[in-house]
C-alpha cells in the first residue's frame, strides 16, 4: 500500500483535494478524530459535504458506547479503536475496500 500521512485535518483535506485534482485519488481513508487545527469529525463532515465517496474509517483512542454510531452518522464508513492491533486494522482495510468495489459494480 502507498501510504500518505496528513498532520491535522486541514492537512488531510488538502490532501485529498490534490489527488482528486490529479485523477489520483486514495481508495481509503484512516481519519483519526483527534487532530490538531481541524479534527477528525470536521474534516470528514467537510469530505462529505464536497461529495466525497471514498470510504472514510474512523480511528479513535476514546473508544465509548454509542461512538461507533456517532461516526457513521457524521459520514464515515467504519470505525476502529485505538490502539489497533496490525491484523485488525488491515481487515479493516480489506473489509471497506471490497465494500467499496461492489457498491461500484
């Protein structure tokens, strides 16, 4: 995988507005809630609101009943806590990728 790292949510919006201008856009997104300048919920609210289809994860360390909801209701497609174990975060991956493909079928 080519992995691209964004240091706060700005960052991240940037990002994803160069490689969409260049055709080039990411098949996933890992948005960690907690970023400094612009966190995680107004980044993909922001990702959303700009038509963004990519799936967007959730990652966050404050792991709380109800939050898996909360994600998914603010736009994401999936939701992590952290720490993640590296098996879990790649079937994460793998999970939301094949979702994606076939809802494109």
């Amino acid at each position: 995988a080519e992995v691209e790292i964004a240091a706060d949510g700005l960052l991240a919006l940037e990002a994803v507005e160069r490689t969409e201008r260049i055709e080039q856009p990411f098949d996933l997104i890992l948005m960690d809630m907690a970023m400094p300048r612009l966190d995680g919920e107004a980044a993909t609210r922001e990702l959303r609101r700009r038509g963004l289809r990519t799936p967007i994860v959730a990652l966050t360390a404050h792991a709380m009943q109800g939050d898996r909801e909360h994600f998914l209701d603010i736009g994401c497609d999936d939701f992590a806590s952290k720490p993640i174990r590296r098996d879990d975060l790649i079937q994460v991956i793998a999970d939301n990728l094949a979702r994606a493909a076939h809802q494109a079928e």
